[in-house]
C-alpha cells in the first residue's frame, strides 16, 4: 500500500493534553506506516512527547511554533496537564494565533500539505484550512455518543444553559441529563465574552470540517455513527479505534523513560493472583481534593482488595510541583497489598496484566478503550467534560461498568465505596462477562478486514486521492 501514497503530505495538529494527543500520535504512527508524508506541528515544550513517534519515523517533520501568550496562562504552560480543564479555554485561544504563522510556513513550503488533520479542540482551524484551500479532517478524542450530544449543545447553547434537564429527543434512545452532567462549558460560556464566542464558533466549525476520524469502533458506538452520518449528511466519517492497539510496541513509550516504576509494579502484579487487583487512575488532568483523597484512600482500605492506585504530581500556586495528598501512614498500612504509584504510570501495560480485575476509573475516553480492551471490569466514577455521558454508554447502554460515584467535588462515602467495590471485583457479575464480549469486538474491528481496520485504509486511500487530484 505504501508506495502508492508517497508524496501525499498531511499536516497534523494535536491538541496539547495527553488525553488527545496520545490517540492523535498513535493515528500519526498509522498514517506514516501507511506511507503518507507527514509534518506535525507542536510548540516547544511539547516536543518531547514525539519522541519514540519520531525514533520509529524519522522522515516524519516536525513545525514547532512557539506557543502564544494568553493573559490567563502563566507563562511556563504549554499543556493542559499543567493546569488541568481549566486550562483548555485559554490554551485553545492562544493557539488561534497561530494562524498567521502557519499560513506564511505553508506558503513558503515547496510541497504544502494537500490536508490538514487536527484536533477538535481546534475547529478554528476549519477557517485555516478553508484559505489555505485544502480540506480539514477533525480528529475526535472523545466518542461519538459525546460529539451528538455535544454538537446539540454547541448548536443550542443559548436555551440549553438554562434548562435543569437537558433532553435530546433527536439522538438514539433520547437520552436526558441533569445540566450538571453535561460539560462545565455550559455554565461557563459567556456570550460577552470572546474567548468563549472563539471557543464556540470551533466547535460549530467542526460539524463542517471535510471529514471526520473517531477513535472508536462498531461494537461500541455504532448507533451514534450512524446517527452522525445520517444527520450530518457525512461520508467522510471514519472510526479508527481503539487506536491504542494499532500502537504495537508504541504503547510501551507511553512509559516515563525517566522512571522505573514499571519495573517495580510489574513484578509485584507478577505475585498476585488472577484478577484481584484494582487499578485507580483518573486520567491525566483531574486532580482530586484532600477530602476525596481521604475517601478514597479509606474506601480503599477498608475493601480489602489488592490495589494500585496512581496519584499524579501537579503544578501549585506557585508553580512548584506537589504530589496529591495521601493520609499519613497510610501507605504504610496497606503496604501488604496495595502499591501508591507517584508519578506517571504504565497504565496500558498494567490493565493488560492478568492480576488486574477492575479499573476504578473516570471515564475519560482513552482509559475506557484501554480498560474495555484489556477486558477489565469499569467502576465509574464521572467527574466532567464528556465523563458522564461516557459512563451513560458503558453503564445502561452497554452494561459493561457499575457507578460507584459521581461529580468532580463528590465526596464518595467510603463504606459505600468499599461495598462497591466488592461487588465489582466479584468474579460472577454479569458486566464482566460482557466486557469481554465487547473487548473481542473490538479486536475483531482492528484485525486485517475488521471495520476500524479497513476505515483506516479508506482515509489513507482519500487523503492520497487529494495528492493526485493536486496533482492533476
Ligand atoms: O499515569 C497515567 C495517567 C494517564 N495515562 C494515559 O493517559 C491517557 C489519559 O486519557 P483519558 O483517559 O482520556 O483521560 P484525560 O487525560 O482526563 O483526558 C481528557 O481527554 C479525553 C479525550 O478527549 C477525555 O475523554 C477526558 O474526559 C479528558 O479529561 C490514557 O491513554 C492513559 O493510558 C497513563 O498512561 N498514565
């Protein structure tokens, strides 16, 4: 297949969180092996993460822009990780300003891109790719059950703001959430303001991009692709997921070269038995209160279950580094059958390892594919942006996962989380029969022939299509 796309060269954009670039780095990872030509664009202090992405493809190039100052930002972040999904306004309108340098960089290239693929946090770019006059391909972080209901609140803001209940008659099953489930973005946007009238029109400018590529595959949400397509009158929808297992050894680069932790918890998960463990992590940007670190940190205990639970280091006040809180001595306490990991952990490899039972988890996107993949059992525990619908899907849609808490300021009561807790690292429950039902699903859709698979090759074959319509 290679050698007929050489020279089809894309423009590739992430959006700085981790949540959204690993998936966008792993779809990069395909594109190249598919033999397109490609240039990714970052700012500086997020070159790093390329790293093992351009040690396995080094005809890959990189355009790195320095990162525009915005008012609200302090001036040191480049990422979402640094300040959390408060961060994600300002990074966004800040990275508007890159319009102007990209267009000069396109227009002194002797080869510009025929596309540019980027992600949905940056819609402004749909304008961009409109002047440079090739088409724009939105890549989705999040699913597709999100993007429908996202869309209708984008669309309807001005009347969905002020409802308690939101109801989507439209979209499969007309689903109803309390506004509190649907994103922050709701009771924050301000029509005065610019930055949200910025924010928004992306969003908006998404639904006309050219195509569409969603990190998901048919067994999970094919109601709502469908649905995308029928509504958006859309061809260009491709479903590419889990693209965490198209990676191949890339996966083990999502490891902190720096630390040896993986090592460590490798080989205690190697003594423990068969699906006991817990895994907790949520995610790359939630960071948890002291008081609901202590109800976790009880809850835990008083469960009896083996665990790792991965507690991340944060930027303070004053832009020094801490580790969210733990209670003293009880590290000490639970030694025997529970690990603390500091830092940032080897999570794909740890869900895979066949002591891990259960994913204590917040629903973001990527660690629901990669929990489902690794056919562990979910305990949801939504906290914001599209958590809540997420856990709608694996909850009550699919009964793949049990809800064991709810909110990104809950504070879980910690008998209750206990209990839950047993309940799901119970070896007969039915949702855990299911997830492994759908984990074969999914790697049905990855294997050569399977849905993901082929709309891999489909979007590979249409962006070197545009090369020989440039070319013509
Ligand atoms: O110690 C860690 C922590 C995270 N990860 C990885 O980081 C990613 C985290 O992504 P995700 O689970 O999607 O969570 P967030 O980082 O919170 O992602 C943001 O972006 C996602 C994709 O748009 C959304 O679904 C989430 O709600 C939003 O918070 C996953 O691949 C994890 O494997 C690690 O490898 N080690």
């Amino acid at each position: 297949m290679s050698s007929s796309n050489q020279g089809a060269h894309i423009l590739i954009f992430p959006y700085p969180a981790q949540g959204h670039m690993l998936p966008m780095l792993d779809l990069t990872h395909q594109l190249a092996i598919r033999g397109l030509t490609i240039t990714i664009l970052v700012t500086p202090k997020n070159l790093q993460t390329l790293d093992p992405l351009l040690s396995s493809h080094p005809s890959i190039q990189t355009l790195v822009l320095p990162f525009p100052h915005h008012s609200s930002l302090p001036s040191s972040v480049e990422n979402v990780r640094d300040v959390g999904n408060i961060g994600n306004v300002p990074i966004t309108i800040a990275l508007g300003k890159l319009h102007d340098p990209i267009l000069q960089w396109f227009k002194s290239h002797p080869t510009p891109p025929v596309a540019l693929l980027s992600d949905y946090f940056l819609g402004w770019t749909n304008q961009l790719a409109r002047q440079l006059g090739i088409p724009r391909i939105t890549f989705f972080s999040s699913g597709a059950f999100f993007t429908c209901v996202l869309n209708n609140i984008w669309s309807n803001m001005e009347t969905v703001r002020t409802l308690s209940v939101v109801i989507f008659p439209d979209l499969p099953r007309s689903p109803t959430f309390p506004i509190d489930h649907l994103t922050s973005w709701c009771r924050q946007y301000l029509q005065s303001d610019p930055d949200w009238v910025f924010f928004r029109h992306g969003f908006i400018a998404n639904m006309s991009s050219w195509g569409w590529v969603f990190n998901v595959f048919d067994g999970l949400e094919k109601e709502y692709l469908d649905h995308l397509r029928k509504t958006m009158g859309h061809i260009h929808v491709w479903q590419v997921g889990p693209l965490h297992l198209l990676g191949g050894e890339r996966t083990l680069d999502r490891v902190n070269p720096e630390s040896d932790l993986s090592e460590d918890v490798m080989k205690w998960l190697d003594g423990c038995p068969d699906g006991s463990v817990l895994y907790v992590c949520f995610g790359s940007q939630k960071l948890l209160k002291r008081d609901q670190m202590e109800a976790l940190a009880y809850g835990l205990e008083q469960s009896n279950f083996r665990f790792i639970w991965v507690v991340k280091l944060a930027m303070d006040q004053h832009g020094g580094y801490a580790y969210e809180f733990t209670p003293d001595g009880f590290e000490d306490r639970v030694s025997a059958r529970g690990i603390i990991l500091k830092g940032w952990a080897p999570q794909v490899m740890i869900l895979n390892h066949r002591a891990v039972g259960g994913f204590l988890s917040h629903c973001g996107w990527n660690s629901v594919l990669e929990g489902v993949t690794a056919g562990v059992m979910i305990l949801a525990w939504p906290m914001e942006g599209d958590q809540f619908v997420t856990a709608r899907l694996l909850v009550e849609n699919m009964g793949v996962a049990i809800c064991v808490c709810e909110g990104a300021n809950t504070v879980p009561n910690s008998v209750k989380l206990a209990r839950a807790i047993a309940l799901a690292m119970s070896k007969d429950i039915p949702q855990r029969l299911r997830v492994e039902e759908l984990r074969g699903k999914a790697m049905e859709a990855i294997r050569a022939g399977g849905s993901s698979s082929k709309d891999l090759d489909g979007l590979v074959r249409e962006l070197a299509q545009l090369q020989v319509k440039q070319c013509e």
